[in-house]
C-alpha cells in the first residue's frame, strides 16, 4: 500500500502536476489522522469496556456483601430484642415484682452483660475505597448510598460506645464489686450449652437482693433499654439501605445485558 501511494506521488511530481500533488498530499494526511482517530477510539472503547466489566465486578461482590450484612443485622436486631426483653423484666423485679427463680433472672441478667459491638460487613466497599477506585462506580444512587451507609455505621459505633461507657460505670463495676461471678457465669454457660459447658451452681439469694437495691444497677437496665432501642432503629434504618442497594445494582447490571 504504502508503495502504491509512492508511485502516486512520483508520477504526479514527474508530470509537474503540482496542485493535484497538494491535494492528494491533503488527503492522505487526512487520511493518516482518520485512522489514528479510528485507532484511539477503538483503544478508548476497550478501555471504557474493561472499566465498566470492573465496575460491574465491584457492584455485583458488594451485592454479595449486602446480602450478608443483612442477615448479619437481623441476627443483631434479635438479639437487641432479647436483651430488650430481658432489661424490662430486671427493672419490673426493681419494682417490686418478687424474683421466683434466681436462675431465670441471673440468666436476664447476663444477657445484659454480654452484649456485642456490631460490626457491617463491607469488604468490597472498604477495597473501593483503599485502592481509590470508588470512582469506577458510575450510578450515583449506588455511590451515594454506600457513602450513607459508611456515615450511619460511624453514628452506630458511637451510639455503642455510649452504651458500653454507661455498661462500665451502672452495671459492670458495681456488679463486680457486689457480686461473685462465678456461679452466675457458670450458669450462663451451663443452660446456654445445654449442660456441655459450666456448672449447675446455686446462686446468692443475698447477693441479689443487694443488687436490687442498688439505684445505679437499675439505671444501668434502664439505659440498655432505651440505648438498645436506638442501635435497632438504627439497625433497620441500614437495612432498609442495603435492600434498596440491591435493587439498584439488580437495575444497574440488567442495564448492561
């Protein structure tokens, strides 16, 4: 080709035809940039594709991680709920209702005293964001919503450090200071395990008895109550999020088929 072209060139510089050389000299530069332009396009195609199988690729592993996380937060909501359950029946015994079966309430108790920090599972989004590629996410919605989603989690964890902060001071030192916790623990374990951990021990009648007496404890109930409620609104606020995540990447990778 290129010798063909050349033997254009020749014949036309033979035959003095001058303006004709300069046009056909204008149309093969026109000529050589069409086909980089056509080459650089084909290049940015396959680039803007390669982007956008990543891009899919990174929504369809955080739908993964949304589907997790919302099993992960219903487990936390049903727990929240028994220890919801279990701080109101502590206080209605602070009232005056009599204990009928220090086990039964030792058992309410713990679960109080074990409560858990909640921590969403996020992997994709985390690696987004530590290998800056969050900007391969294109729909917007998709972005902003996860972004919200990092803010309600930061919300959460302060929510649960004011709870564990007032755990310390009503319930965990006064509790530890009044009460042996041996026999209440290996009880715990005991039932929870169905006999295959701890022991069947007898519980201080005396012992908790003063802990209904004591102002602090109950208002450590109290605020479980009420801090407890709040972390499963907020619970079911980034669960109603994750669910409507999933439907916007359904929508985003059927878009792409």
């Amino acid at each position: 080709m290129i010798k063909f072209f050349r033997k254009i060139r020749q014949n036309m510089i033979k035959e003095n035809r001058i303006s004709k050389y300069i046009l056909y000299a204008i149309g093969e530069i026109l000529l050589v940039v069409a086909g980089i332009l056509i080459a650089l396009n084909i290049n940015n195609n396959n680039e803007l594709k390669k982007q956008r199988e990543k891009e899919l690729h990174y929504v369809k592993n955080i739908k993964t991680d949304l589907k997790l996380n919302i099993e992960h937060l219903d487990d936390y909501i049903t727990t929240r709920e028994t220890a919801i359950n279990s701080a109101n029946i502590i206080i209605a015994h602070y009232e005056g209702e009599p204990i009928t079966d220090l086990k039964e309430f030792s058992r309410h108790t713990v679960n109080i005293y074990t409560w858990r920090k909640f921590s969403q599972i996020n992997n994709t989004f985390q690696e987004l964001m530590n290998s800056g590629n969050l900007a391969l996410i294109s729909n917007d919605s998709i972005k902003s919503t996860l972004l919200n989603m990092e803010s309600l989690s930061k919300v959460m964890k302060a929510e649960e450090e004011h709870f564990r902060y007032d755990a310390e001071v009503l319930l965990y030192k006064p509790s530890y200071e009044m009460m042996d916790m041996n026999p209440i623990v290996q009880n715990y374990m005991y039932n929870v395990s169905n006999g295959a951990a701890g022991d069947n021990r007898d519980l201080s009648k005396e012992e908790f008895g003063n802990m209904l007496e004591d102002t602090r404890q109950k208002n450590g109930f109290v605020m479980a109550v009420y801090e407890f409620s709040v972390m499963n609104q907020q619970f079911n606020q980034m669960k109603a999020m994750c669910e409507q995540l999933i439907v916007l990447i359904d929508k985003e990778v059927a878009s792409d088929d």
